[in-house]
C-alpha cells in the first residue's frame, strides 16, 4: 500500500508541477516575456526544462526522504561500497580465523580422544590395581584368619598337653598305687597281650547325658574289676584300667547321638605286665542281629579223594572262609586270632565222619546255630549231602 500511494502522489506531483510549468510557459509566451535577455521563445523552453528538472528534484526529493534505501543509494553509495569492502575483508579475516579455529578444533578433538584413550588405559591400569588391591586384602584376611586359628590351635594343643600331662601324672600314680596293692609281683609276666579284649558289652544309646554318664562309668568300674581279678590284686579300689579321656568323652558322644544299643569293647593297647597300668582303647560298633538262627552262611562243593586225605583240609578251608564272609557281614573278629567262632570237636568228628562215608562230590553247608549279632560268636550248623 505504501509504494501504491507512493507513485500516486508522485504522478499528481509531476503532474502538477507540469501543469504549472505548461501556465507558466504558455503565459510567457502570450505575453512575450524575457527572462535573462533570452527570447520569449527560449525563456518558454527554459521554463520547460526547468519545470522537468522541479520534477525530477521533486521525485528524488520524494523517494529521499520516504524511502531509505534511496537516500542510501543517492548519497551514501560510496560509504556503503566502503564498507561491503571491509565486510568483505571481515569475512575473508573470520572464515581463516574459522578455519584456524577449526583446525585448533580439530586439534583439541585429537588431543581429546588421545587423553580419552589414556584415561580408559588409566582407568583399567585402576581397576587392575583395585582388584590386586582386593586380592591382597582377601589373602591378608585369610592369612590373619588363619594365624587366628593356627593361635587357637597353638592354644587347644598346649591345653591338650597340659591334659595329656596330667593324664600321665594320674596314670604315672596309679601305677605306682597299683603296684603297691599286688600281693606278689611276677616279675616280667605278661598279663595282656597287645589287642587283647579285656571287657566287653552292650550299652544302651539315645540316653540322658546323666544315664549315659552314669552306664559308662558302671561299665567302666566292671572291667577295672575284671583286670583287677586277672593281675590277681586283692584291693578293689584300685585303679588298674587306663583310658585316654578323649577316647572315653567321644564315646559317649556316639552313645548319645546314637539309636538303639552299641556293642563296646576295651583292647589292650600293648603288652600290659603284672604290676602295669592297662593302658587300653575303646572299640564300638551299632549292636545287631547279622545271622538269624538257621541263616545259611556260607555253602561249597567239595570233591573227597578216593583215600579221604583232603578231607580235614578242605574242611579247614570251608571254615576259613565262613569266618571271612562273617566278618564282611559285620561280626567283629577277635583282635588276636582274627577269629569269630569255633566249632567244638565233637561236630568235626561227626562232619568228618559224615564226609568220608558220602564220598565223591559232596555239598557242605554252614547254618548259624542261633541269632549271631556284631559280638559273635558265630556258632555254626554244619549240613553235608551228596551231589548227584
């Protein structure tokens, strides 16, 4: 709208202003008047072209004053042309600032990654260290966890020293009241051999810590009577058995954790001379039935020679391998002879017998005689038939 009435008022200003110049030209020259001694003629073209110059004054003047842009471009061209130079140059000055901003950019980005890159490096060099770090302080923890222990060791087996110690100095005068108390002394006779049972039974286990206390010390108190009767000392309060009281608190832990009943027995630990402490161990094992009465053991076939030689032999044999497969099935064997039974003479006689009229091949069968538990001993139903 504003370049609208722009160019309206400027077509009724020339106009004007050549309306005015036509009056005036024609008035001139109607009225033949001189202006600078010129001709009327010439004074109405003077007019003319003054009146084209009061135009294009007029316009210039016009779109100077409304229109920035043409003041500009009338009067300030040269400053403006001034200054797109130095623009220019500004530019030309930015874009190689920019560029080495861009390469110092580029630079730094260089420089960023590497100490990235380095400080990564740095980080697992870090973790490295922290985890070494850690595996110190756990072996430092497990090392001071075990001077602990190995301490508490320390201590648990000077305790167990000053125990055995006393354990020795009550064995050491018990030996020496014991000795006071034979009737005679045989000099250098072994009364127990080493594995000898010298007691033996069956307690009761599952009982109150007080029973249990008080069956293992009734058991106890019989087998130091019994090895008082074998070194034939007449004093009954003397004390001839010895036990590690270790040994004896541990069994009866086992009793007390245990169901049912235990078979217990006491071994000499060496040769015990009259006159000697009987210094022992403790044996126990869960009390059970392992043959019924009339359970086969063990069975054979066994071929007679003509002549019967190989009869006691082969009977010796039978035997030995009933007592291997009696204790396999858990009958203890006697520490000495490694024995669980016997047979008395009366029945070899009899099988013997019986095995040499049948002749040939025959079978020999062992029944258990009655209920054979852990303790034995195993007595034996011997059976002999013919194979046809």
């Amino acid at each position: 709208m504003f370049g609208l009435t722009l160019i309206l008022v400027l077509a009724i200003m020339g106009g004007a202003i050549a309306f005015i110049g036509d009056k005036l030209g024609s008035k001139i020259g109607k009225k033949r008047l001189s202006i600078f001694g010129l001709r009327p003629y010439h004074t109405s073209v003077l007019m003319t072209v003054i009146t084209g110059i009061m135009i294009a004054a007029a316009t210039l003047g016009v779109l100077a004053v409304t229109s920035k842009d043409v003041k500009t471009a009338l009067f300030g061209m040269e400053k403006l042309k001034a200054e797109m130079v130095a623009l220019n140059n500004d530019k030309l000055t930015a874009q190689k600032e920019l560029a080495d901003k861009n390469k110092l950019i580029a630079s730094l980005d260089n420089q960023i990654k590497e100490t990235t890159s380095n400080l990564e490096e740095m980080q697992r060099e870090r973790d490295a260290i922290n985890a070494q770090l850690l595996d110190l302080q756990d072996r430092y923890a497990q090392a001071d966890a075990d001077l602990a222990a190995m301490k508490a060791e320390v201590e648990a087996l000077e305790a167990s020293r000053e125990k055995l110690n006393a354990e020795i100095k009550e064995l050491e005068d018990a030996t020496a009241e014991l000795r006071a108390g034979l009737i005679a002394i045989r000099e250098g006779e072994v009364v127990f051999r080493a594995g000898e049972v010298l007691y033996s039974g069956i307690l009761n286990a599952g009982l109150s810590e007080e029973e249990n206390d008080k069956q293992m010390d009734t058991f106890l108190a019989s087998a130091n009577q019994v090895i008082l009767a074998r070194m034939e000392v007449k004093t009954k309060d003397v004390q001839a058995l010895w036990l590690p009281n270790t040994m004896v608190q541990e069994a009866k832990k086992v009793l007390a954790s245990s169901r049912g009943t235990m078979y217990i027995r006491i071994c000499a630990a060496g040769n015990i001379i009259s006159g000697e402490m009987a210094v022992s161990r403790l044996e126990m094992v869960p009390n059970k039935i392992v043959y019924e009465e009339g359970q086969k053991i063990f069975t054979e076939n066994i071929t007679i020679a003509s002549d019967g030689r190989n009869i006691n032999s082969s009977l010796m044999y039978f035997l030995s391998e009933i007592n291997k497969a009696a204790v396999a099935a858990g009958v203890m064997p006697d520490p000495l002879t490694g024995k669980v039974g016997n047979i008395d003479a009366a029945s070899m006689i009899e099988v013997t017998g019986k095995m040499q009229e049948l002749g040939g091949n025959v079978t020999l069968t062992a029944y258990a005689k009655q209920d054979i538990n852990v303790a034995g001993p195993v007595l034996l139903r011997l059976d002999v038939r013919r194979n046809e």
